[in-house]
C-alpha cells in the first residue's frame, strides 16, 4: 500500500493510504474507512451500516443521520445506492472531516459534514427526524477499534427521540461483550419502541451491526430487495456482499 498522506499531532497519528484504487484512513493504526468509487460495495464491515436502508424502499430514506464520519465511505455507498435527500455526519476529530472531504471526496451539496461531539450535538438538536441514524462512532485503543460511546438505555433513547416514525436505527458494536452489555440486549422494553430487530454480521470480521427499525418486517423483505440490485445480489458470483442475518 502506497501511502498518499499523513499527519501527526501530539498524540494521533493519521495516515491516508491506497490499496489498488481503494482509499484507506487509518488512525494511530486502526482502519477506519475504505472505499473504491469504481466497487461501492466494499467487502469490509461498512457495507453492513448500509444495509438496513434496503427494508424499506430507496425513496423512503430520505434524511440520514450519520454518528461517526471517519474517511466517509457509508456516506459515498449510501449517495451511490439509495440516494437520499440530505446526509448530515457529525464527527468530533476535523482531520477526519479534513480527509473524508479531500481523499474520499465527500463534497456533494446535500451532505452536511459538522465537526462537533456526536453526544452534545443530538441532545441539542432541535430539528426534523431522521429515516436513518446510523451510529457508528468509535475510538481506538492500543492499536484496537473500541465503541466511543456505551450503548445505554439512555443513549439509545436519545438515539430513538430523533427517528422518524418508520425509521431505522443502526449501531456497530466492535466486540461481542460491547453488545452483550447493550441496551438492545438488556433493555425488554425496547420491544415496544422497535417492533423488529437484527443482528448483522461479515465472515472474517468480529463487528456485529445491529439493526432496529419501528415497523414490523422480516429478513425475506431485505433479500428480495437486495436481488434487484445487481451489486448488492448475494446470488451472483460478482457480488462482493457478504453478510449473516438473524433476528435479535
């Protein structure tokens, strides 16, 4: 890997490198983003952040909220195959902003990028509802990407109050014990607020995405959709998807 860019602060060091045509953000050495303009379906642990758009149909998801910007390739895949009216991503580090801007060319005119903390900046705002809140924020330890926000009842609720009435919620969860302690195994009465939820994962990769949406489906729905996309067909020798499904 050919390194384009790096950036070294007091305790952080950032590097931008290249796989073939892909484009890579790591941070104090955790992989952060990845993507290809030319193959949007990543084969990497992003894909699944996507994904949950697919119970509904594309012109449903209108407003996505996105916790946790890094390079910003949720963003380029969701541009790419749902095509919503706005995109708002909240990231507290700017050089992330900075690269997701200059390396993984986020510039479109419904995507507003805010340098602010994900925590204080939902609890503050005050504006429409999202059909879409993914929460993807993470830090790094030794090396190692760990969840930067505990996904307590109460964050979750927090999460919940800015979803529209059909919407979806989305959360990665780095390790298995992260999850267990979530409010989304915990917490029974979630049940009430999200009628339908799942658990999502990719072979080789630990992550598992967890998938929460406030109308009543199934799994079949998000195939039957997925095989209309030809990127996105897991029936087809050329789709780089590769996702496990089961109710949470």
């Amino acid at each position: 890997m050919a390194l384009l860019w790096e950036k070294q602060t007091a305790d952080t060091r950032y590097e931008v490198r290249n796989a073939g045509k892909a484009v890579r953000l790591y941070t104090n050495g955790v992989f952060h983003s990845q993507y290809n303009p030319n193959q949007p379906v990543t084969g990497n642990i992003w894909d699944l952040l996507m994904l949950p758009a697919f119970f509904y149909r594309p012109d449903q998801i209108k407003h996505v909220l996105l916790l946790g910007v890094g390079g910003g390739a949720v963003i380029q895949q969701l541009l790419h195959f749902i095509k919503p009216v706005s995109i708002t991503g909240v990231e507290l580090d700017p050089v992330h902003l900075y690269v997701a801007q200059r390396f993984f060319k986020v510039k479109h005119a419904n995507v507003e990028l805010v340098q602010a903390d994900a925590v204080q900046w939902l609890s503050e705002y005050a504006g429409p509802p999202f059909d879409m809140i993914i929460d993807d924020l993470c830090g790094g330890e030794s090396g190692e990407p760990v969840r930067a926000v505990p996904a307590t009842g109460k964050w979750v609720k927090l999460l919940a109050s800015h979803l529209s009435a059909k919407g979806v919620l989305v959360s990665n969860f780095i390790t298995r014990q992260e999850l267990n302690s979530s409010a989304y195994l915990q917490d029974k009465n979630l049940r009430k607020t999200f009628p339908s939820g799942y658990l999502l994962n990719m072979p080789g990769f630990e992550n598992t995405i967890v998938s929460v949406l406030r109308k009543h489906t199934d799994s079949r729905q998000l195939r039957e959709t997925l095989a209309d996309i030809p990127a996105l067909n897991t029936r087809l020798k050329t789709c780089r998807l590769k996702y496990h499904i089961r109710q949470l």
